[in-house]
C-alpha cells in the first residue's frame, strides 16, 4: 500500500501497535504488520514533530481528486467514525498514515482497479510533540520566584 518511504514509530505506538496485530488478522492486521517491520523505533523524545503517531491530528490530501480532510489515528475501539475525523490505524489509511511524515505519500490500489494516493500535508497535533512543548514550558518557569525573577 505504501511506497517505501521511511517510517518512524515511537516505542509506545509500536508495543500497542504490536498488541494490535497479535489481536487482529486479516489484510488489516498483515499490512500493519509489515509496516512495523519497516518502522525505526525511536524514543518519545526522539520522534520528529512532523510525524504522524496513534492520536496525532493530520492534515492528509487525496491526491486523486485534489481535496483535503483531517484525520486522527487511532488504535481499534476508540475510532467513532471516519465523519467525525477519527480513524483506526486498522482501516487502509490509518495503517498507512502511521509513522509518515509530512510531505510523504502513500498510494494504493483499490478492489476497483483505481488507486487511491494520499500525501502527509501537515501533522497538525503530535501528542508527543505537544507533551515536550508542555515540558519545555515548566522547565523555563523552574528558578523563577513569583515574580517571574531569577
């Protein structure tokens, strides 16, 4: 489904991620599968922000008719449905989207004979970059009386 581009996963997406394959088979769970094999693992701290990670939001571009949408990935059972953004890293896109980053496409055929091509055009939340941005704030008020002085 995808092309060979270089995918990134952290630690945490790839042990829920692992869980997730044992759990499930199938295309679904084949394809993720193979996706993890490809995947280098990094730390939380290590994972770049334009990485698309489980609870990221993304911006994605169906390059086929020229539209964009926003998706969140998520793990199965917390995807309510595609109308409402949220997306489970088992359906073809979310398997797809995991571990991209922004600029990257992913292509695949379609039952139907067409293919469907969809590039990463921005991750526009990462929890893990929202988390360091989160830290970077307390460490800079650490040393700081009440008024704000060292």
């Amino acid at each position: 489904m995808s092309n060979a581009a270089k995918l990134y996963l952290t630690e945490g997406d790839y042990k829920v991620l692992e869980s997730v394959v044992e759990k499930y088979s199938g295309l679904q769970g084949e394809f993720l599968e193979n996706e993890l094999a490809q995947a280098e693992v990094v730390s939380v701290d290590e994972i770049p922000d334009n990485v698309v990670t489980l609870y990221s939001r993304t911006r994605v571009v169906d390059e086929t008719n020229a539209t964009e949408r926003d998706v969140t990935v998520l793990p199965p059972g917390e995807s309510s449905s595609a109308i409402d953004g949220k997306i489970s890293v088992l359906s073809p896109l979310g398997a797809a989207l995991i571990g991209l980053s922004e600029g990257q496409v992913i292509e695949w055929p379609m039952p139907s004979g067409r293919n469907l091509r969809f590039r990463v055009k921005k991750v526009l939340y990462q929890p893990e970059a929202a988390r360091r941005v989160a830290q970077d704030g307390l460490t800079s008020v650490k040393g700081k009386d009440s008024s704000g002085v060292k």
